[in-house]
C-alpha cells in the first residue's frame, strides 16, 4: 500500500521509540518524513534508517519557538508542501504524587507536552498543512496513573486540546489522537524495568505494546483511511481498560 505516496509529514520526537516507527511506517507507505528530536547523533542514525532519500532532520527543542521556526523554513525549501504532522514529542522528568511535584517542572511538562503541540500545530497550519494531525497521548489521561500523575495531567491536556482543535480545523484537516498504555522504549522503560513479566500479565493480551502497535494506529487515523474521523482519541491498551473490575 502507498497510502502517502507523494505526501510530506513531520514527527516530533522522531529520532527513537514510537515516532521513529511512525516514520518508518510513513516511509514504507511513500512519505517524505521530517523528523524533529533534542540530539542531533540519533536524528542523523534515524535518517540514515529511513533513507536520507526519503528523511530529512532538524534537531531541536519542541519547546523552543525559534527551532519550530527552523524546521517549518527547512520543509519549505525541501518539499514546498506539508501534508501531515505528528505531535509526538513529550517529556516525563518528574515520578511521583501530583502534589509534590515542583511547580517549576510542572510548568515545564506542560509546555513540552502540551504548550508545544499547540505551537507546532499553530506553525503547521501556517505552513499549508493541509490534511491531518495525530497527538501522541497516554493511557495515564484517563484514569489514576500512580508515579507518572502531572505526566497524565498533561496528556489529559494533550486529549482536549485535540477536540478542541479538530473542530477548530473542520472540514479541512483532520485531528485524532491515541492513548497507548506501556510501550517498549527507553522513555517507558522506568514502568516496566526488572519488572516487564508483572507489567505484562495485567493486559489480557499479556505482552507490553511495542513501538510498531502504536505506529500502525496512528498511520492509519493519519491516512484517507480514516477521512471520516476527527476528535477521536484510540486507546492502544493490549485490552487494559476492559480487565474486569475487582
């Protein structure tokens, strides 16, 4: 399937993880990729991944006005077109209860994760993006998430912020988002380390999600595929929210 042939998309927080298998995802289906990430060693291993033919890097903050600005400049002059932006770019710098938190690292949280998604989308838009969004949130928006709680503040955040934008950006550009549980990657891995056979067992699937399960939802809510959804949030859970209660 070439469901991008032609097409030109931008991942934030594509060097690794979940929006590096986006972008491999995108690429296999004919996309043109761009992807954003703090380090300029893993953007550069990621493209030579993906192909430099097919992937271009800009390396960046995602909450840093003037590396948005950076990154719009170097679509324009590649690819002159933006079709499809990824909102994947988080951070989690601070485990444990809401209330202790600092305020300061609170601040911080939300302007990466959901501050920033705002400004790329605000960019994307101004740059012709002209046909759909994905927010990468987090099972921890939708219920108690022990150890991780501002994190899922944020990610709740993440979710509204879709809907509201999804209206706002109707009918032309459509704007989803999806919910994973624990994925298999260095950013999660302080859920499920020493521990992945105890984590596992309670998804009825009984295995962590990888990479590759998240990446196949989001091209799919980012394809033609879905050209009748808007303001959704999929859950990609392993079957987590249906355990039974008890």
């Amino acid at each position: 399937m070439q469901r991008f042939e032609g097409r030109v998309a931008l991942i934030t927080g594509g060097s690794r993880g979940i929006g590096l298998a986006i972008a491999h995802r995108l690429v296999a289906e004919g996309a043109s990729v761009v992807i954003t990430g703090r380090k300029q060693e893993a953007l550069d291993a990621a493209v030579a991944e993906l192909g430099a033919s097919h992937a271009s890097a800009v390396a960046g903050k995602a909450d840093d006005g003037d590396h948005r600005a950076a990154v719009y400049a170097h679509i324009a002059e590649r690819h002159s077109r933006l079709d499809h932006l990824v909102n994947n770019a988080g951070i989690n710098p601070a485990y444990g209860p809401a209330l202790e938190i600092d305020p300061a690292m609170a601040r911080k949280v939300l302007e990466v994760n959901v501050i920033a998604a705002l400004e790329w989308t605000r960019g994307a838009v101004a740059a012709g993006l002209s046909r759909s969004i994905v927010n990468v949130s987090s099972i921890s928006a939708l219920s108690a998430a022990p150890g991780i709680a501002f994190y899922g503040v944020s990610k709740a955040a993440l979710i509204n912020l879709t809907i509201q934008l999804a209206h706002e950006l109707a009918p032309g550009i459509r704007v989803n988002a999806v919910a994973p549980a624990v994925i298999k990657t260095a950013f999660a891995r302080a859920l499920y380390e020493g521990r992945e056979a105890q984590v596992a067992a309670e998804y009825p699937l009984k295995r962590l999600g990888v990479p590759d399960d998240v990446a196949g939802p989001v091209t799919f809510l980012l394809s033609d595929d879905a050209a009748w959804i808007t303001g959704q949030t999929l859950l990609i859970d392993g079957g987590g929210s249906i355990r039974p209660a008890g």
